[in-house]
C-alpha cells in the first residue's frame, strides 16, 4: 500500500469516518476509584499534592461512592488512614479498623458498587514498610501471615475483592488459602503483580501517609528497568491464584502493560498512580496544557496499551467527560 495508490487521510475527513475506525474506546466499564478513608465525621481534607482528592470520613466517602454509583463507575479502591501506627500494623486487621469499617458502611448503603480493598501494611506501620521488619530488613515471611489476616478481615467486612499490594513473595497464595479456608472462596484476588519501586507514588505518601521512616521499598517493589522479570513476577501470581493481574504505575510502562497483555489470559488493570495524575493537575494549573483532554488521551492510552480496567483518581472526570 504505497502513495498515492493508498492514502490514509481519506478514513480521517471527518468525524463520521474516524468513527468507523476508531480501535479503542475508553467507557466508564473501565474506570476504578481510588478512595482514602480516614476517622473521625465530616472530614474531608484535600490533598495539596493531588488537586481533587481528599481524606475523607466514612460518611463523605460513602457520599463519593453514591456519586461514583451516579455517574456509572463500577467500582472503588479502598485506602485507609488509620488512628494509631505501631511495628505489627494491628490497625489494618483490627475489626473495627478504618477500612473494615469504611467497606461495611458502602456496602450497606450503597450495595452495587464493587469495593476492593487495598491490602498492605505500610499505612499501618510506625516504620511506613509494607511488610513488618526485623532491624532494618523487611521480613518476608513473617509479614504473610498479617497481609493474609487483612485480606480476610477485610472479606469478613464485606470487601467484593482483596487487592495485596505489598510485593511480597508468596503472599497471593497465603491469601487465597486463608480466604477458602474461611468460606471466602468467592472473593478475588486483584494483585499488585508487576508493581515497580517508583518516584511516581510521591503524592499517594502524602495521601495515604505512608512514606517509609528509613530506607527505601526497593528490596520488594520492581526496578523499573526490568521487563522480563515482570512477567515471572505476574506468572508467579497467576499460579498462585490471582484473579486480576495490575501493572503499576501505568503511563511509564505501557510496554509491561502491552506485553502483559500479550502473555497471560487474566484480565489486566492499570494503576494510573498518584504522580501520574499530579503531573497533568500541576501543568493544567499553569495553563500548560488542556487537562481534560490529556486525561482523555492518557487513559485511552492505557487502554490501548491493553489494560481491562484503570485505577484512576480521574475517575469520576472521566466519567463525567464519557456522558457528553
Ligand atoms: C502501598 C501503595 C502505594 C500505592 C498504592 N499502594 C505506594 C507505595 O508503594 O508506596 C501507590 C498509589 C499511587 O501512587 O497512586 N502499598
Ligand atoms: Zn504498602
């Protein structure tokens, strides 16, 4: 097909005819809403490094879910503040935890929209690291058994999906057992699979606050220079049971996501993360570009790219921005 035999503007004249030929198209099916949920009534503090997003108690959450529900978004992600910290995160799977709680109040009063649950210990450790430590080092295998305990108090609250975001090895497989054990055979896992040691997750800190008090999370999160290790990483939770596989951040690596896709038969979500989204805020605050319109372009990306399902604070003004 060469010039001027072929002539590629001609499906692109007008509106109508790109149309007919458009490959992707992002619908609000596609979009989940993180939320962060911390004590107390009335509260909703904004977040500086995130315009539009706040901390917010169970009541205003539970007000963002009804209008999520509104505007079509299938699902929330669910991020707890909690009230106390100490070394074994007992606040993440305490019954009357921030998350627990928070899950049962949406799931009673607005019951259609899936809530997941993020599972992880470092908004609940005093030491901010997603597994419990032993002096400086993270300790793998005594942490499994506290993400798997969250997971099933979470489940035992009401959670439609368990999402461990912690990066431990073998954790997928001591939460689906502990879940079946216990008659929650019917819950799925969405893991964290590929999820990479980023700078991206910068404002989520501040959100979640959770910033690590010494050292860094690079003895478990990926280095973003790796690839192929990306797939072992997600085959390994694939046999020990995941559901749904994420790749994480999103826009920087659209080719784990590409290739993910191309790999492995689970449906694969994208976490469009914290620094993701600050970016494009920060720069549509200066009139450097227009916010809606890249906020479009981006998750049609990711979409394209071959992710099933976005996690994106940009939900609901994409939803928005869907229905015109
Ligand atoms: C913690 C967690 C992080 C995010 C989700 N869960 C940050 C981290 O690993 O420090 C990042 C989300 C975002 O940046 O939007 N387990
Ligand atoms: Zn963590």
């Amino acid at each position: 097909m060469l010039f001027p035999d072929y002539r590629p503007r001609r499906l692109r004249q007008n509106e109508s005819f790109r149309r007919m030929i458009r490959e992707t198209i992002l619908t609000v099916n596609d979009l989940i809403l993180p939320l962060f949920a911390i004590g107390g009534k009335g509260v909703k503090k904004p977040v500086p490094s995130m315009p539009g997003q706040f901390q917010q108690s169970i009541d205003n959450i539970v007000k963002s879910v009804k209008k999520a529900e509104s505007l079509g978004i299938p699902a929330v992600m669910l991020f707890g503040i909690p009230d106390k910290k100490d070394p074994l995160a007992t606040r993440a799977y305490a019954k009357d935890g921030i998350v627990q709680k928070a899950t049962k109040a949406i799931k009673d009063k607005v019951p259609d929209v899936v809530v997941i649950t993020d599972v992880c210990l470092c908004q609940y450790t005093d030491h901010g690291h997603c597994g419990v430590v032993d002096g400086n080092v993270i300790d793998n295998d005594a942490s499994l058994d506290l993400i798997a305990k969250t997971a099933l108090s979470h489940a035992k609250a009401g959670a439609d999906m368990v999402a461990p975001s912690d990066m431990m090895d073998g954790r997928v497989a001591e939460i689906r057992q502990t879940l079946d054990e216990n008659d929650f055979s019917n819950v799925p896992v969405m893991s964290y699979a590929a999820k990479y040691c980023s700078a991206y997750y910068g404002p989520f800190r501040q959100a979640a606050e959770s910033t690590p008090q010494f050292g860094d999370r690079r003895t478990y999160q990926m280095d973003p220079a790796n690839a192929v290790e990306a797939i072992r990483e997600v085959s390994m939770d694939v046999e020990e049971g995941a559901d749904i596989i994420m790749v994480k951040p999103a826009l920087p690596y659209l080719d784990i996501i590409c290739r993910i896709r191309d790999e492995i038969d689970l449906p694969v979500a994208a976490y469009n993360v914290s620094g993701e989204y600050a970016m494009i805020k920060a720069a549509e605050q200066k009139g450097w570009i227009d916010g809606t319109k890249v906020m479009m372009e981006t998750l049609t990306s990711i979409k394209r790219a071959g992710a099933d399902m976005i996690l994106t604070y940009f939900a609901m003004e994409a939803a928005e921005e869907l229905k015109q």
